[in-house]
C-alpha cells in the first residue's frame, strides 16, 4: 500500500507518495483541473493507494475525482493538522510529505464527508445567506446616499411597499437619481433571486420531518432549520447537544493550567452563516412566554443582551439535537404559532391544507390537546403531554414562571360556534 499527500491549491497541487516504511516513492505537481487530474489518476494510482489531503474551497471536487481510482481518500481538519504537524519550513512540497507522512501513521485528523444531499443543501444555504448579504449591502448604500444628501425618508422603514414607493418618486438631483435608481434594479434583481432560493428551500423543508420537527421550536423558521440540518449533518457524529454547539461554534473558549481556569469568547469554530442565523432565530425567542424566553430574560440580567442571545442560540442547538434524536417536537411551542409555519412552507411546496381531524366519538380515545392537534394535523409525533413528564421537568417549569404556560398549549382545544345565516324580521 502507498500512502499519497495532496497539498491542494486553487490552480495546483503537490503530490507526494510514499510506502509502508515512510520512503518517497515520487513527487509531482500536477495542474488542478478535470483533465489533467483524470490523467494523472490513470497513470500512477493504483486501487490499493490511499490519499490525504486538506479541506479546502475546492477538496471535494478533487476527492470525487479521485475516488474511483484508490482505496480510499482522507480529508484532513486544517487546523488539527497544523496543530499537530508545525514547522520552521513550510513548502508545497513539505505539506505534501507532511500529509503522507500523518496518513501512513495513522495521525491525519479526518473530517465527515458529507453525502450528495447534505453538499447540496449546504450550497443552496450558502447561495441564500450570499444574497442576504447582497440585498443588505444594497440598502446600506441607498441610506447612506440620502444621509449624505440630507433626505429624511417619510416612512420608518424604507424598504417597504409605501418606503420604495416612495423613493422612486423622489425628487434628487441627476446623478442622485441616477446612482438610486441603479441600485433599486439591483435590489429588485436580488430579491427576485432570493424569493426563488426561498421558495426551493420551503419545498425541501416541507418534505423533511427533520426539517418540520425544528420548525417547531421558537424563532426557527424553515431557513434557520436548513441551515443547520446542512452544518450539522449525520447526528449520530455528536455524542449530545453540547458537541454539536461546539461544533458550530457557539461554546466558550476555556484556558485552565494549574489552579486557574478561564473562559473567553465563543470559538466561532464551524459555518458562520449557521452561526449568524442561529444568533437571529435567538433573537426571536427571547420574547417568547415559555422557558427559553424565560432562559433569556433571567440572563439578560446578569449578563447583558449580547450574553444572553448567544447563551439561547447554544440553547436552541442542544433542545434541536434532542428533538431529532427522540423524534419529538417542542412540547411548549405556540400552537398558532408553528401552524403559520407549517402553513407557509405547505402552500409553496403547493400542497393543499390537511383535513381537520374529526372530534372523538364516545367510547374512543380523547382528542388531542391543542399543541398535539396541531401536530397530528402537520403529520409530526406528538409531544410529551403534562401527564407525562417528569418531576424534575414540572419543577424546573415552576421555577422558571412558565408551568401555567406549558400547560395552557396543551388544554383542550377551543371550540368555535358554527356561523348560522342571519334570518331577516319582516315587520
């Protein structure tokens, strides 16, 4: 068996190969493209050669591209690999060697190699927060233009029907107009390419029960729980919820030696933009009335806004990994609430809407709560009633303010009296 290293660039790389006992059999350089890697494979790799190399913009394009060709080909985790491996002298050639020589020993920090879907969901995510980012850069520009010019807008928010209306019949001077109506066509190309991503995201999310189950949370709406169904992955990988928030980041960073320990800020470690809207989705359930936003408003007293935020998007990531891992959603959502969510991505997928379900006959089971109807009718398991939960679940709820709330959204559901037609009094 050989074990081959792959220093990996954008328009090249270095390879290095070695045998069982660490000697260099060859090196090349070979050109980072489809053709000349097709050819280099069929020339000197064999079937029983296996391969290293790092993560990088374009490594699972390469790895694809090679795969066939070998026994097997190892991603490496950059930053593990330059933790274990440092040197005085850093070349191509070198980090080709180094990768061969950590593969042979059986010393190469490997990375999940994510499957077709998951690559492709990871894509679409990361087109989506491209174009966020550009729509948000547009409207800076067009407010920073009238600041400049001293217009005060009519309106709170300009980018609105009535602020956009607005804006459009201002009266600016020519080069004025000419720079905002520029970038209005540039908004509006933006954000029709958004809505389309939008669109094909709320399609997928309503074929996925995972998807659907994270939609139950608060503040998790069908973008937040593809973005991190896409980060995360394969969750068997997480040993609980606390390694998966480490994986995306949102842990402290912890220095200990001898008697002192201290924790800094978040690693940051993972996909940003999960991270980022994570941090937003927090946001959203702060107010809500049940334990995270209560979470967060006994933090934010201690801690401050900013503390508290990033404490409940970790929160939201460690509640996530066990919905998924027990197959249950939210026991203490909003039922109103998860049905607009629910509702939404239906009609994009264009879908029609379920049929009620039929009140209890007697002699049958009870009808479910509200929180379980709603669930039942969205096709999702139901959660944990009142009943069933523990002691210590009951007590935490009672100390956190929010028991009469989680009991509420699972009481019966309201029944609304059927509109009879208006019978007109003759006099």
């Amino acid at each position: 068996m050989r074990y081959i290293g792959l220093d990996l660039h954008k328009q090249s790389l270095e390879v290095c190969a070695l045998d069982r006992r660490g000697k260099r059999l060859f090196r090349q350089s070979v050109a980072c493209d489809r053709a000349a890697l097709g050819e280099f494979a069929r020339r000197h790799l064999r079937k029983t050669d296996k391969l290293a190399v790092e993560a990088t913009t374009n490594t699972w394009a390469v790895a694809e591209i090679l795969r066939p060709f070998v026994a097997a080909v190892v991603v490496g985790n950059p930053l593990q690999i330059k933790a274990i491996a440092q040197a005085k002298v850093k070349t191509d050639k070198i980090d080709a060697e180094v990768l061969a020589q950590l593969l042979r020993c059986d010393y190469l920090p490997a990375v999940w190699h994510p499957d077709e879907g998951t690559q492709r969901l990871r894509r679409l995510t990361t087109v989506r927060a491209g174009l966020v980012g550009d729509r948000t850069r547009l409207k800076n520009r067009v407010q920073s233009l009238l600041a400049q010019l001293l217009v005060e807008p009519p309106v709170n928010v300009l980018f609105t029907k009535r602020g956009l209306d607005w804006l459009r019949a201002a009266e600016l001077p020519a080069d004025a107009r000419e720079t905002i109506d520029r970038y209005l066509r540039l908004y509006e190309a933006v954000e029709r390419e958004l809505r389309e991503v939008e669109d094909q995201l709320m399609a997928l999310a309503h074929r996925s029960d995972q998807a659907k189950l994270l939609m139950t949370l608060p503040g998790v709406a069908h973008g937040v729980a593809m973005s991190l169904l896409a980060a995360l992955g394969d969750l068997s990988r997480f040993e609980d919820g606390d390694h998966a928030a480490s994986y995306l980041g949102l842990t402290p960073t912890t220095r200990q030696s001898g008697g002192k320990c201290y924790h800094g800020h978040i690693t940051k470690a993972g996909c940003p933009q999960t991270r980022a809207m994570l941090t937003q989705a927090a946001q959203h359930a702060a107010s809500h009335p049940g334990p995270i936003g209560a979470f967060f408003r006994r933090l934010r007293k201690r801690k401050g806004h900013n503390v508290a935020v990033v404490a409940v998007a970790r929160k939201l990531v460690t509640i996530a990994f066990l919905i998924l891992k027990n197959n249950e959603p939210y026991r203490y959502a909003r039922p109103e609430t998860v049905r607009a969510k629910l509702s939404e991505v239906r009609r994009k997928a264009g879908e029609a809407a379920p049929r009620k379900p039929r009140e209890s006959g007697p002699g049958e089971e009870p009808a479910a709560g509200r929180l379980n109807a709603t669930y039942r009718r969205s096709g999702l398991p139901a959660a944990k009633t009142p009943e069933e939960w523990s002691a210590g679940e009951r007590r935490a709820l009672d100390e956190a303010g929010t028991a009469t709330f989680a009991r509420d959204v699972h009481g019966e559901p309201v029944k609304r009296p059927r509109s009879r037609p208006k019978v007109g009094i003759k006099s």
